[in-house]
C-alpha cells in the first residue's frame, strides 16, 4: 500500500508540474503578444508640408521608420525593399466623392550589399542614390524627402491655387509587396507587411 501511494504522489507531482509549465508557456506567449509592435508604429510620419513657391508645387516629409526583425533578417539577406510615398490633395465635396487636385506617388528603394557592407537608398523614380554605412543612417535617410517638385502632379491647379480652398493634404508610406521575390508576397496576412498610418493636414 504504501508503494501505491508513492507511486500516486509521484503521478500527482508530474501533473502539477505539467500544468504550472503549461501556465508559465501560456503566460510568456500572451506577455510577448502584448509587447509585439503593431505594424504602423514601424513607420511613424512626424511632419509633412506641401508649398507653392513661384509656382511650383514642394513637398517635403520627415518619417521614423524601423524595421520588424523578419524584414529586417531579409534585407540582411540580400532582398530588396522598395517603399512607395503616396501623397494626395483633395478638396472635400458635400454628399459626393472628393476632389482630387493632385496625387503622386514615390518609389524608394533600400538594399544591402554584404560584400561591401554598406546600405544604399535610392529614389527611383529620379534615378538618385546615397549609400550609408550603417542600418540606422540608411533608415533616417529613407524618412525624409526634402523640396520634392510634385508640380507635374497636379489635376487641378486652378482649384488648388483657389484663395481659400478647403483641401486636405494626405501621405503614407507603404512597403511594396508587389515588389518582393515571389515567395516573400504576402496574400493575407504576413511578417511582409508594413505601412504607416495616413498623415493628414489641412492646406488652407
């Protein structure tokens, strides 16, 4: 008898200890949950402006981007990151659709070279490149674009140029998931995905 009840404390000991570790995993994966980053908060855009000087049209933005670690690992890898700027003016209309006086979009290009150990962002659409040593330089210099002609961008320019003119300026900044290797596009949900949150400001 007393052997059984030795082997029952033992059995009885194992299960405590299975349900106390399955507690502590349970704990630990909702603790990580909880500190996981949503994906906007990667890309925070601090500042934008949009001014007619002489007739031309310039914007300018200022962005805090950081990378979640499966991008980040990919890069590192050799895949290529390209980011599209999108930025739009509107004039809001009563009961219908908005008027849109000017849309543009940017294509911004980050990649690493291994052998050389240096990042380089480029502007694709004006052919234009910086190489930075280090993740965070090449980071910083993907969050701004300064005295950017978006003049040819414009729809309407009467409008725009209109005294008064309720219109709204908008930007984000999106990764381009169309432009990521085949097997890295995300269908719905993905590490792959990152965006930020739409920047609005009023012109008038």
């Amino acid at each position: 008898m007393a052997e059984v009840s030795q082997q029952r404390r033992r059995l009885l000991g194992g299960a405590v200890a299975v349900a106390v570790t399955g507690v502590t995993v349970v704990s630990g994966w909702r603790a990580l949950s909880r500190r996981a980053k949503p994906q906007n908060e990667y890309i925070q855009i601090q500042s934008a402006q949009l001014i007619n000087q002489s007739g031309r049209w310039l914007f300018d933005y200022r962005a805090a981007i950081d990378l979640p670690s499966a991008i980040r690992a990919g890069l590192e890898s050799g895949v290529p990151l390209q980011f599209i700027v999108t930025l739009k003016v509107h004039e809001p209309v009563r009961l219908w659709r908005n008027k849109v006086l000017l849309q543009a979009n940017y294509r911004l290009r980050l990649v690493y070279y291994e052998l050389t150990r240096h990042y380089r962002v480029q502007t694709v659409d004006e052919n234009r490149s910086v190489n930075k040593r280090s993740l965070l330089a090449a980071l910083d210099e993907l969050g701004r674009l300064q005295q950017v002609d978006v003049t040819p961008h414009v729809i309407d320019a009467e409008t725009l140029l209109r005294p008064n003119t309720p219109a709204v300026a908008s930007v984000s900044i999106t990764l381009d998931s169309s432009a990521l290797p085949l097997p890295l596009q995300p269908l719905f949900s993905s590490n792959w995905r990152l965006a930020s949150e739409e920047y609005v400001w009023p012109l008038s």
